[in-house]
C-alpha cells in the first residue's frame, strides 16, 4: 500500500533514486475509478473516458475504437506472437491485467501500412524490421541463456536483452542486417505510440485528453484543473475528497 | 506607438478569407463552387503544392486576375471530419509516402516535418512566426559562414507586415532582429510556460511571449483559440493560421482551382525549352495527366521541390532541370532542435495553451566567446503524451522507470532550442534507385553535422540546463533532434552557386518559379514558416506588377 509521501518530492523518480531503479509500483494507491494499465493509481480518481460527451464526434470515434476488444493479429504469425507480446510486455512493463493492447494496435498498424513516411538508408522496410527483431531477440535468447526463444527466457533475462537491444549491443545473424540502434527506434516509435494512444494509459498520467470543442481554460499557475480532471494520488479519503472536486 | 494603440484592430487590406471563412462548419466555403480548368487549357500559373508557398502566390496572383490551377498531392481536408484531438489518429496529415535518410546524422521526416494535403505542413505546424533577421541574409559577409541572399531583408520586410497581418500574429514587440510590433497582443502564458521564463530572467535571459499566428482577440471568422493544445494536429477551431484558412478561401473566392489528390511527376518543356505544362497522377489512377499552363511554380518545400526537377529530364536537361552545374537538391538544411523538460513540485500540465508560448532570440547571431558561428533561438514546448513518451526512451528509460516517468507527465514543462546548423553541399536531396508507385524514384535526403553546427547544439544544450536549474527543477531529461526543412533548391547570382535567381526563376527555364522553403540560402534559428509566405507574396507581387522581365515568359497577360 502507499506510504505518506508528497508528489511535490521527486523522490520516485529513477533519476534521483541511490541505485537509478524505478520502485515497484504498488507505492501508488489501486484506480478507483476507470481503468488503467495495471490499475495502478497515481490518479486514482480520474476518468477520461467520463468527459468523452465534450469531444466532438469524430475523435470520440478514433478513441473510443482503441476499447474495441483487439485482434485477432493479422500482421505478426502464430509464430512470432509469444516473443513479440513478451517484448511489448518488457517495454512497457505490462506484467498484469488490464493491459493496454499494444501488440493489437503494432500489428494493425503494419496490417494496414500505415508507415510513418521515412526509413533509414541502412535498415529495411518498417515491417521487415519488426520481423528481424523478433528473430533476432529469439536468437540471443539462445545464445545467452540457451533457452528456445526470448518469450521462454524468465523476465530478468528478458530486461536484460531488451537493455542491450536500447544500448544497440546485440549482434547475431538477425541484427546483422539491421542497425540495431535504428531498429530500437523504429519498434519503440511504435510501441509507445500504440501505448501512449490509449485512454487507459491517459488516466494513468492524468492527462486531460481531447479538447475540442470544449477547450482549455485553467492554464496555472494557480487554477490548473479543469472540471474534469482530478489532481495526483493523495493519501485523503476519496470519498471525502471527491465531491469537493466537483467542478 | 500608433501600431501599439491599434493592437487588435488591423486587418489585411488585400485578403477576405477571415470573412469566407464559415463559423459552423470547417469545410472551405467555395470549395463546391470553385472554379475547374479543363486540362487543355492554358491556364497563366500551375502551382504544385498548396502550402505555404503555393497558397500564398495563387491567393495574390489570383486578385490580379491570373487563372490558375494549384495540383496538391494529398487531399482536400474536410477538418471536421478529417482531423482529430489525437496524436496518433492525425497520421494522415503527414507526407508518410516512402523516403529514405542517411548521412552521419540523419533526419526524421513524416510528422516531424513533412506536411501532405491542402494546407501543407502549416497544417500541423506549431503555430510559431517569428521573422528572420536581417543578418540571415548576409551571413557569409558578416560571419564567413553559409550564404549570402541575392535579396535583402528590407525586400522582405513589407511582406513580414502584411502577413502578419493576415495570418494574423499574436505577440509581444519584439526586441530582435529588425525590431517590430505585431497587429494582436500576445496570448495569456501558462503556468508551465512561466515557470520556465522565471528561469530565464533568473538566468539574466530576455525572453518574450509569441508570435505565434493564433486569433486571440477577434478576427472575421476565426474563433479565438481555445488553448486544447493540439496545435500539431491541425486546428479545429479554425484559430491556427494555415494556408487553409488564411490564403485558400480568398483564392478560391477568387477564380482558383485546387486540384487535390493529384502528384505531379514531370515538368513538361517545349523544343524551346519553356515550361509547358506539368504531367501528374490521380490518387488511385494508374493514368498519367497533363495540364497546360504559360507558366509553373514549384511549391513542394525542400524534399519534393527538387525531386520533382530531379526527375524532370529531357535530352536538353538530361540531369533535370536547374541542375546543369549539380546544384538542384543541395544546401538542404535542418534546425537543431534539442529539447529538455524540467520536473517542478507543482503539477503544470503542459499540455494546455499552445506549444509554443515565451521565445528568445538573444543568441540569435554570432557570439565569438561561444567558439563558434551563428547562434540558435529559445522556445517552450509543450509535447503531448507520445511525444513525451520520445522524451522518456531517449533517455534510455524503459520498462517501469519508463512508466514512472510517463506517471509524472503533470509535473513537468518544456523548453527547446533551435540551432542555426549550416548550409552545406553534401546534405542533399538524390533521387534513390527504387521507385514509388507512380514510376518516380523516391528521394534519398543524406544529413551531416559539421564540426560549427556541433559547437552550437552542445552549447545550448548547456543553456537549456541552466534555465531550468534556475527556474528549480528537480530532475531533467533530454532529447536530441532536429526541427524544419529549408533549401535543397536555393537562390543565388548564377547557375553555379544556386537553381534560382533573386526573382525566383530556375536557371535555364524562363517560365518555371520555385516558390517554397527551398529556395532559401540559409535558415537563422526562425521557424520557417512566415518567410516561406513572406517570399511567396514579394514573388507574385513582383510577378504582377511585371517586374520580372517577362520576355521569354510570354504570359497571357
């Protein structure tokens, strides 16, 4: 459960902390209200989804399609889907239900082609790459820890790989024909993307979300929320807290 | 001190869009009703591209009366349907057809810089509009690096004014450069820009709010801004000038044709060689077309402009055209672009108010005890959660400190800079062996750092940490990149060192015009954006007062 802590102290951040490791996240509160990844808290009495009356139509309809169940995977094969989820679930630390469906939206995106408009002069097409890096990190798998692919790996060995593929210190016959550095690029660009597109993965970082028509009017420094927004976790008693938030 | 007083209250003399423009719905009015060209008639001006080089010249030409078709690659928006409060659903307002990039330091494209539909990438732009200086134009004179304009800042600065007026700026007066005022005070600064600025004075640093090109106040049709943050993904709310809503409703209104979903392949010469015409495709058409015309602009900005003369080969140009001494697709330039975000106690919410909010330009020109040439600007920023997210990972953040940091979104703000990197002959535009699917071969843009653009990047970077030490934060993290395209097909005093001359001319093509970003020698630490209109309007002015000497042209009228 969370200790008594302000969120005006920096203390949680990876940064500042004596050994650079971010904490485990249960020193946040669980959601209340709404989903997020994990359900972990640090707003834990914020909803976007509850505003989605005051956006205008069309964004609600591109927002809202991203709650639609997902897949099934028409991009990525039956073969290539357990190391593809254990990577996105590294990335991102997904190890728990609810989770953003960050596979689901990488692959409709390659499914449909929607690539971002450049590539690098040494790496493949945006597919081929995501492709590579899967067979790639199957065969480091192998090679340091002699297990058959990188989803079989235990999640400390598979960080450990992901750590090397973000440092660009993997070599092997897949990463060969690529540069390692660009292809971390090219899969987080859209990894997080896929992610950070989600409303649950909004409520976790309390953005306030879409705007239009509605608009933003509290710009700080001393009123700065909305009627809709909720301030950072808090240890008071929600029940007490909530109703005095009613904008 | 008159233009102080009238803050607010002057509008553009020459350009109705505000009033055009319809208040319920974003669809340009006149867009049903405008005016078609049949492909066999010789309009006066082709423009390819409807951005804000070509925008621009087809709403000033087309109130002197020129007949003018503008062919525009992307489609015709319907915003409100088309566009959405939403990082990730705005991917159709990019130019995402294949590029390919190299070079020691190459260069992102799609949505960082590359716009694709009516509108261009002002589109998605942030809204900024400062002027270049007047050493911009002198730079090799005065610093011994880059290029100097074959046109001066005075040549411009009329242009500055109307646009302003136009679009219309948003600003406090402004101390730097040539100093002005601007026609709308500047917008309220929020929290998480004052923060920042805090640091800056702290830190003895002048910074001022705006300009940014936003209603604020009111305009005709446009609404003020609502301050929803989504500048980049294209306005909604109609208060974010782009040519969309500045030029193109009065051009419409005006007798011009914008012909979307149409990618031109070829500039098409007679045995004379004069332009004749441009050759292009249909979205979804396998078909080639060809439009007539007495004269061409090329309005496709650094990347597409010299593709397309790359590709516009004949047996008297076999290299393409303005290219006789290799100069088409060189010179291409890129901003440097580092961003740093500072962690505060007090959560600031950065993704309220416009991205770009308080600016410096102090280090805008040469400083000697910096070691190193030109300068750079300052800006805050505000990105949104992906962009954040780019923030993250670039420090090397993933996992559960990348989520940590991503939980800490609320409590952290912006602030960037904007490197003068310099003009170089190696950072160029080329055609690649593979082909798009109309036939033409893509671009391949090649992108090195040289040694002074290095000096500069770093020590800003060091800037950047000051203020936000200054201003308290916490922890910082920062991201490396590069902003904005300029040149590839730049202006000069002959074929030798440049595609075109002063009046915007190719060399060696008497009727063929560039018009867009490419054509300029050097870029300052401005966004480009005001300039692009601001050389668009002297063209067409020049253009229809005859001052160009249209002998060889032979315009109809």
């Amino acid at each position: 459960m969370s200790e008594k802590r302000s969120l005006r102290d920096p203390g949680h951040l990876p940064n500042l902390r004596p050994d650079k490791r971010p904490r485990d996240p249960s020193w946040l509160p669980r959601q209340r209200r709404g989903i997020t990844p994990q359900m972990i808290g640090r707003y834990p009495d914020y909803d976007v989804l509850e505003n989605t009356e005051n956006w205008d139509e069309a964004t609600r309809r591109v927002v809202t399609a991203r709650l639609d169940p997902p897949g099934p995977l028409r991009f990525f094969t039956a073969q290539e889907e357990p190391t593809l989820r254990a990577f996105c679930e590294v990335l991102l630390a997904q190890d728990a239900e609810p989770r953003v469906p960050v596979v689901e939206l990488v692959d409709e995106k390659l499914a449909a082609g929607r690539l971002d408009g450049y590539e690098y002069e040494d790496m493949p097409d945006d597919r081929q790459t995501w492709r590579l890096v899967l067979q790639g990190l199957d065969g480091t798998a192998q090679e340091w820890h002699g297990k058959a692919s990188f989803a079989a790996c235990d999640s400390e060995d598979q960080e450990g790989i992901v750590k090397a593929f973000a440092a660009g210190a993997l070599a092997g016959e897949a990463w060969v024909q690529l540069n390692v550095s660009h292809a971390w690029e090219v899969c987080t660009r859209m990894a997080l993307e896929a992610f950070y597109s989600h409303p649950w993965a909004w409520n976790e970082i309390g953005f306030g979300g879409p705007a239009y028509p509605q608009g933003y009017m509290r710009l700080g420094p001393l009123s700065i929320l909305e009627p809709h927004e909720r301030p950072g976790a808090t240890d008071e008693d929600p029940v007490r807290v909530a109703p005095e938030l009613q904008g | 001190m008159i233009g102080n007083l009238l803050k607010g209250a002057r509008g553009p003399k020459s350009n109705d869009s505000r009033y055009l423009l319809d208040v319920h719905r974003r669809d340009l009015p006149g867009k049903d009703t405008m005016c078609r060209y049949p492909e066999s008639d010789e309009v006066d001006l082709l423009i390819v591209g409807a951005g804000a080089g070509g925008s621009v010249l087809a709403q000033r030409l087309a109130r002197k009366g020129w007949r003018i078709v503008i062919l525009e690659a992307g489609p015709f928006w319907h915003p409100d349907e088309d566009w959405v409060s939403d990082e990730a659903g705005s991917h159709r307002l990019y130019w995402n057809q294949k590029r390919i990039i190299g070079g020691a330091d190459p260069i992102s494209l799609g949505k960082n810089n590359s716009g694709r539909g009516v509108g261009g990438s002002m589109v998605h732009y942030a809204g900024y509009t400062p002027r270049f200086h007047p050493s911009d134009f002198e730079t090799l004179t005065k610093d011994g690096v880059g290029a100097d304009w074959p046109i001066s800042y005075g040549e411009l600065k009329p242009h500055y004014e109307e646009l302003e007026r136009e679009l219309p700026v948003a600003g406090q007066n402004w101390p730097w450069g040539d100093p002005h005022s601007y026609p709308f005070s500047p917008h309220p600064v929020s929290g998480a820009a004052q923060v920042l600025w805090r640091g800056a004075i702290e830190m003895g640093i002048e910074m001022r709010a705006g300009p940014v090109g936003i209603v604020n106040g009111t305009f005709g049709n446009r609404p003020h801004c609502i301050y929803r943050g989504y500048c980049l993904q294209g306005c909604k709310v109609n208060a974010k000038a782009s040519p969309y809503v500045t030029h193109l409703p009065d051009a419409l209104a005006h007798g011009v044709e914008i012909r979307a979903d149409s990618m031109a392949v070829r500039v098409e010469l007679d045995d004379a060689g004069k332009a004749i015409g441009v050759t292009y495709v249909r979205e979804g058409e396998a078909l080639e077309r060809f439009q007539r015309a007495a004269a061409v602009a090329v309005c496709g900005y650094s990347i597409e402009t010299p593709r397309l003369l790359l590709n516009s080969t004949s047996p008297r140009f076999p290299n393409g055209l303005g290219n006789s001494e290799d100069q088409v697709g060189r010179y291409v330039m890129v901003q440097g672009a580092s961003q740093s975000a500072g962690r505060f106690p007090d959560e600031q919410r950065m993704y309220k108010a416009p991205p770009p909010e308080v600016s410096s330009e102090q280090f805008y020109e040469t400083d000697e005890d910096r070691g190193f040439a030109r300068g750079f600007s300052i800006q805050t920023i505000s990105p949104l959660p992906i962009g954040w997210a780019e923030h993250v990972i670039a420090e090397g953040h993933f996992g559960r400190a990348l989520r940590e940091y991503m939980r800490d979104y609320n409590h952290w703000t912006t602030i960037g800079v904007l490197n003068e990197l310099l003009p170089q002959p190696e950072n160029r535009v080329t055609l690649a062996e593979e082909k798009d699917p109309y036939g033409v071969p893509v671009a391949h843009f090649a992108h090195s750092r040289c040694e002074n653009d290095k000096a500069n990047m770093e020590y800003s970077k060091k800037i950047l940490k000051d203020i936000l030490q200054a201003a308290g934060a916490q922890d910082t993290l920062t991201i490396q990149r590069y902003a904005h395209l300029i040149g590839g097909a730049r202006m000069g005093t002959g074929p030798e060192n440049s595609v075109v001359d002063a009046d915007h001319r190719v060399w060696g093509v008497p009727n063929l015009f560039l018009a867009d970003g490419s054509v300029c020698p050097t870029q300052g630490s401005a966004n480009p954006a005001l300039t692009i209109m601001a050389l668009s309007s002297r063209l067409a002015e020049r253009l229809a007062t005859k001052q160009i000497r249209a002998a060889a042209m032979e315009l109809a009228r």
